[in-house]
C-alpha cells in the first residue's frame, strides 16, 4: 500500500499530502512490529505435508463454512445488495482470499519440489492447488473490479486491505498453527502491528483530497476553529452596512412592550 502511494505520486503525478505522508510511515511502523512480534512458519517441505494438514479436521470445517458463506454471498446477498453495500463484494474477494493463499503456499512448496527433482507432476495436488489458485483469483478480480466500478476508491481499498488480512490471518493460524508457540507480549504485538497498519491504510485513504501540508497546516488548523457566530434576527431589528453615514444619522427604533 505505501509502494503504490508513493510511485504513484511520482509518476502518475497523483497528490500525497500530509496525512498521506504519515499514513505511509505508520503502515511502515506496523509492519515492522508484525515483522518483530511475526510467528515462525512451521516447517512444511513436501506436498504430502501439505495434503496431511489440508486434511485435518479443523481446517475442512474452517474451509467449509468460508465455502458457504462465499456460496451465499455470490448467490444470495450480492444480486440484491451488492449495489449498494460496499462489504458484499469485498467480503467475497476476502473469503476468496483464503483459498487463493493457502493454494500459493502449496504451489511454493510444489515448485521447490519440482526442481528439487521430485515427481510433483505426478501428485494429485498440485493440479487441485492450480485450479483452485485460477478460480480463486478470477472471482477475486471479477467482484474486486464490481466493486471498483460503484464505491468510491478510497473507500474500497482499505475495507479491502482488513477483510482480507484479517481472513489469511485466521487462515494462517488454522492450516499452519502458527499462533500455538507466540508468547502473550509476541501475540500483543503482532495485534498491535496489525492495527496500526489499518489506521495508516484508513489515514492513507480517507484524506487524501484534502490540501494540507506542512506549510498550510496551522492555516487549516485556524479555519476549523474559527466557528461563524450565529446571530438571532429577534435581536437585530436594522443593520446598515454603509460606512458612510454616522452613528447620529442611523435610524432610531423604538420598542414597545406591553
């Protein structure tokens, strides 16, 4: 996310202001404590490793219920809301995301295998891991662009970011186990990683038609605390904006109360 705002501001001419800025450096800063705090992968070198943990009962039960959720968006919600909420097709493209990544993984493995001179060719899934990598990434693409095309970018692409991390999260942490061995302090801090790379995402995002910058700064600071004086027309009979005439000269008005 930060790659694209930056190259994009030099070389498709695109504005990062202030926020923008700092939207970038606090997803750098989380990263890195994701990065520090970050559970190590357990070892996973062969396919058969990888077909022996895609059968283990809490994943299936995991991957069924994302596969149904994912039925009933396509299906049921998005023909009837998809319109007009912005999380139908984006929680489709994050469901989606789980089987395109534990898909990727196992290809990883599979290609490491193929040239270590093992028969991966051979291997049943491999050809499951690349048909369900196509069909994932097609449906991502497909609602990704649906969504592009209605709500605004800015809007999109941070929802997005979350639905989707948060969902390989929770993916990674079910196939692999990752989590089983994080301390409290390491499980604070990866959560804590996560959050503010969210809050640099949504900085990144949500202002960035705004003109501030370090010049204007205490300019836009002053104009939003200027509030405009509301004045009550029962206590303002005539105001008389010329200068010219004196305050003797104005007209009187008298009020009388019963």
């Amino acid at each position: 996310v930060p790659s694209s705002a930056i190259l994009s501001s030099y070389l498709l001419g695109e504005r990062l202001n202030l926020l923008g800025k700092l939207g970038c450096m606090l997803s750098l800063v989380g990263s890195t404590v994701m990065v520090i705090h970050a559970p190590e992968d357990e070892e996973v070198t062969t396919l058969d490793e990888m077909t022996s943990k895609l059968k283990e009962p809490g994943f299936l039960a995991y991957a069924a219920i994302l596969l149904a959720l994912c039925l009933l968006l396509i299906f049921y919600l998005a023909p009837r809301y998809g319109q007009s909420n912005i999380l139908v097709y984006l929680t489709i493209c994050s469901v989606i995301g789980a089987f395109s990544v534990s898909s990727v993984k196992g290809l990883g493995i599979a290609i490491k295998g193929f040239f270590a001179g093992r028969p991966v060719l051979q291997h049943p899934l491999t050809w499951i891991l690349v048909i369900t990598l196509v069909a994932s990434i097609t449906t991502q693409i497909n609602y990704l662009n649906k969504s592009l095309d209605i709500f605004n970018t800015s809007l999109v692409f941070p929802i997005y970011y979350v639905l989707f991390t948060t969902i390989v999260i929770t993916t990674s942490i079910i196939l692999f186990k990752e989590w089983v061995a994080m301390t409290v302090i390491d499980i604070i801090g990866t959560v804590c990683g996560f959050l503010t790379i969210i809050l640099g995402v949504f900085l990144l995002h949500a202002f960035k038609d705004l003109d501030v910058s370090l010049g204007n700064l205490p300019q836009v600071f002053q104009n939003e605390q200027e509030v405009p004086v509301t004045r009550d027309d029962k206590n303002i009979l005539i105001e008389v904006d010329n200068s010219s005439i004196t305050p003797e000269d104005k007209p009187k008005v008298f009020m009388l109360y019963p």
